[in-house]
C-alpha cells in the first residue's frame, strides 16, 4: 500500500514536471527571436500577409499592398522562405539572416539572401521593418519587379503551313481568332508572367492554344524607382519563342466552301472533313461572326436517317427488303406524314431512303429498334458525345423521349434531336468510312491542349459493322442518282441525304435547309437556315462545292 503511494506521487511529480517544462517551453517560444523569424518566414512561404504583419514591428500602412505588389510584379508562382542564420539576443535586439528561394514565370528560379533584425517590445520578438526587409538592396519608395519581352508570336497555320490570320476567308480567319489586350481578370485567370495590357488572343485558336503561341518573355528581374524607372538589375533570364499550330484546315477546300456559300440569301454553314481521319478541311458560315457551323443547334431532319438506317440494317433490315411508305401513319395517337403526302406503297429499303418516307422510319423505329437501341447507335455516329477539336463545338444531342410519339418524330431528326453542321458531317463521314472520328481542327495530340478542353482528349474512333458500311453506301447514292437530290447535278460518285427540319410552331412551320454526304474521302454538310427543303436550297450549295474542288 505505502509503494503505491510512492508510485503515484513520483507520476504526479513527473506530470507536474513535463507540464511545468512545458509551460516554460511555452514561454521560452515567445521570447525566442528565432521562433518569431521562423514563424514569419513560414507565413511569408504560404502568402498568409495578416500573420506576416501580425509579427512585424511598426508595419507601414501599405503593409500587404506592398508584399501582394511584389509578388504580382515579379511573376511569382511559387515560394519559400526560411531562417539561414540567427544571432543571440543583444540588448533586446538580434540580428539574422534568412533565403529566399521563388519560382518565376516560366518555372524560373531566383534566390537571394536577405537580412532581417529582431526586435523585443513588450516581452515580445518582433520583426523590425524595412524596406531590406525583403530584398537588402531595397530603399524606401523603390521595389521589385520583373521586366518583360515577349517574343514574336508564333501563327497558325493551315494544313499547307500558310497563315491562317492571312486567309482570304473570313470564316478561317476567325477560326485563327484576333488579338485583343488583356483585362485585369484575364491576366489574373492566365496567372503569371501575364499582366492586364498584354496582347493575347482574344477567341478562336489563338485564345485555346495561348501560351504555346506566345512562348516564354526574357525577365529581367529589376529594383526600380516609384516612377518606373530601373535602378538596377539584379538577374536575366533568356525567353523562348512560341509554337506554331499548324491547323487541318486546307486553303482549296476552304476556298471552294467559301465560294459555295457565295450566293446564299439567307445564314448558311458549311463544313468539310476528310472522312478517314476526322480532320476538319474547311469551315464556313455565311453571314459572319457566329460560328454556326460549331456552335449552332439544330434539327437535324431527315439527315438523321442516316443514323436510323444504320440500325435498321444492324437490326436485319436489307438494302432490298420491301418495307411500306405511306403517306400518313399514326403513332402513339399522332399522325405522321410525309413530303407532300406522297404514298409510295411497298418498296425496297433502299427506296425508302432516297424518297426519305418519314412514315416508314418512324414506324420501323417503332416496331423493331426502340429508344434504347436507337440512342446506342446514335452514340456510335458521335451523338450525346464530347467533340474536343481544338476550338469549342456543340455535341450533338439524341436525348431520351417520353413516348412513341416523340420517339418516332425523333428518329427522322425531329423533335427534341439537336445537332450541328459539324456534327453531321462527321455522320457523313462515319458512313464514307466505316469509322466514325472525332472531328478535329489540329493534330490528336494537341486538341487536349486546347483551354477549353481542360485536358479531355478525343474519343477514340467508332467502327461501323461491315454490313451497316455496306448499306449506308448503296443507300446514299440512291438519293443523288434516283432519289430527293437527282435532279441537283452532283458530280458522279457523290452520295449524301437531304433533310428538311422543321423549327417553330403552326400547320406548317418553317424549316431548315439540310444537305450531308461524302465524294471519295471528302465529307461535308451543309445547313441553310430557314432555307426551305433541303433539296432546293442546301444540296445545290453542296454541288457547286464540290465541281469548285
């Protein structure tokens, strides 16, 4: 019982110790100049400005405007900042020194040493202000910098190394995009070494691919006087001269999609892939300003059997297989019709298509694919899928339907289907290949690099079963040799569809204008804005585009 005690009380005298050692550690901390100096350089490291001034003695009012100055003005994206040497206290006062250690733009290194004096007020260590408190060479009124010159900016280029900013085109000169001068906020969102008042691009390629395309400016790192002028330089670091991005864009393809837009009455789009690759080989939109061709969402009308078509023949339906095309059908209790309410009877699939019977897709879609299995398919041909091209682009849009009804308008583009000129010149292109591509304005390896991208690469191709390439490429041509399109005066060897999308409201609302199809490994489409049947008003354009190649 009596070494018990003894045992508790030696644990409670230990305790009693390592609390009293500790409150003395405690205390010895707050008197220790070192610990205050660390303690500052640490909030300095982290860019906490309110406990930096927390520890200085005397902090000049400007305190954080100075340090935040220093910081922006210099370029600095990263920090360190620790305790290389401390003196013992004298007489309240010790002495130290400390190293810096920044990352400048362009993941540049500048170090300095520097001196700090610390001071004790009121049982307390301070820092002691001045202006060598962040650079020893500093006097009251001047500061740190870093002077900057930027190179040349590199251009974009087309496919054959031409600038594209020279173009004869209006539409590949804005695909380029201008130069603008930088806002506070756009310098603030590129970070370091930019500044508000520096040339950047303002849209287009040259704002996705920036900092490729204007390189790297020389620093000069300066101490300079309140009116800007230096005082001494202190370190030079070398530039480097920025990338060209050499674009899939092709002068002759683009001239000949210009020139076919040329009389055009009313806003048109056109855009031109290589069908194997995805590359995009022309772009053009008629008035200028709005990139339609990209950016727009439409309808996609009949073009979309092209997609329906695909799995119908998946499905088991054949090229020859005799199907009935109406002129009216009733679907989920709404009736459907076609063209001028023509009834063509019992007729091969392939006839089907090139008439474009909305009454025999809406029914087979119905009947023998169904949401679910039309969606899949229309995902294999770039629907509901990101397009990362180098310059921002819509997705085309298959969404879900709440009935047969709208599934049926759907399957022959209608209803709530949206897509783009690009995107379905993609379409035409899947069906000129057999693989759907991604489209894409520069090289695969670059379009994740585009700002808008965020790091999303292109999907990767889509293959079409040997058996859908085989029948989209009988069923095509029908329409240009017997079909919506045979009376337009394609060049031999053109395929495509029409399409006449309805937008709007009334008994007989107004329609864009669609035409899609490919010529060897050439896709294209084109769209006509309220421009009527796709047969009148969008495939000529696509003729006349291709007799200009």
């Amino acid at each position: 019982m009596h070494r018990s005690r003894v045992i508790v009380a030696v644990a409670v005298a230990v305790a009693v110790v390592v609390l009293g050692a500790g409150t003395v550690w405690f205390l010895r901390r707050g008197e220790d100049p070192e610990d205050t100096a660390e303690r500052y350089l640490a909030a300095w490291t982290r860019g906490d400005l309110a406990a930096m001034k927390a520890l200085v003695d005397k902090p000049p009012g400007d305190f954080e405007q100075r340090l935040t100055r220093m910081r922006e003005e210099m370029a600095v994206t990263a920090q360190r900042y620790r305790v290389a040497s401390m003196g013992d206290a004298d007489d309240g006062e010790a002495k130290g020194a400390y190293a810096a250690e920044l990352t400048l733009a362009g993941n540049r290194s500048f170090a300095y040493d520097g001196t700090m004096t610390l001071v004790e007020r009121d049982g307390e260590w301070r820092v002691r202000w001045s202006p060598q408190l962040l650079h020893p060479e500093l006097e009251e009124g001047h500061r740190l910098r870093t002077a900057r010159d930027w190179p040349d900016r590199a251009p974009v280029l087309a496919a054959d190394g031409s600038v594209l900013s020279d173009s004869p085109s209006g539409s590949a000169r804005q695909l380029a995009g201008p130069l603008g001068t930088a806002s506070a906020e756009a310098a603030r969102e590129l970070g370091p070494p930019y500044r508000e008042g520096d040339a950047v691009g303002a849209d287009g390629l040259h704002r996705q691919y920036e900092r490729r395309l204007a390189g790297t400016p020389a620093l000069a790192v300066q101490i300079v006087d309140a009116e800007n002028r230096e005082v001494k330089t202190l370190h030079r670091f070398g530039g480097a001269d920025g990338e060209p991005l050499r674009t899939t864009i092709d002068p002759k393809v683009q001239a000949a999609a210009g020139e076919a837009l040329a009389d055009a009455e009313k806003p048109a789009s056109m855009v031109a892939l290589r069908a194997s690759t995805g590359e995009i080989l022309a772009v053009a939109n008629k008035p200028g300003g709005y990139n339609r061709a990209l950016m727009g969402q439409y309808p996609p009308g009949s073009t979309f059997k092209v997609v329906t078509a695909a799995a119908l023949v998946a499905e088991g339906v054949g090229v020859n297989t005799r199907v009935p095309c109406p002129a009216t059908t009733t679907i989920g209790g709404r009736s459907f019709r076609n063209y001028e309410n023509e009834d063509f009877g019992r007729i091969p699939f392939r006839e089907a298509f090139a008439h474009s019977c909305n009454t025999t897709f809406a029914r087979l879609a119905v009947d023998r694919l169904g949401q679910k299995r039309l969606a899949e398919v229309a995902g294999q041909f770039g629907f509901n899928v990101p397009i990362i091209a180098g310059l921002p682009a819509v997705r085309a849009a298959f969404p879900g339907n709440e009935d047969d009804a709208a599934f049926a308008s759907a399957s022959f583009g209608q209803g709530k289907v949206l897509t783009s000129p690009l995107n379905m010149a993609s379409v035409a292109a899947a069906a000129a290949s057999g693989t759907w591509h991604s489209p894409r304005l520069v090289d695969t390896s670059l379009a994740s690099q585009a700002l808008d991208a965020k790091g999303r690469k292109p999907v990767p191709p889509k293959k079409l079963e040997p058996a859908v390439r085989r029948a989209l490429q009988a069923l095509m041509p029908a329409v240009v040799s017997e079909g919506t399109a045979a009376d337009v005066g394609f060049p031999s060897g053109t395929a495509g569809k029409t399409g006449t999308a309805e937008f709007g409201s009334g008994e007989e609302p107004p329609t864009h204008a669609w035409f899609i199809g490919y010529r060897g490994d050439i896709a294209f489409a084109v769209i006509v804005e309220d421009g009527g049947t796709g047969a009148e008003a969008a495939a000529p354009i696509a003729a006349k585009f291709l007799k200009r190649l």
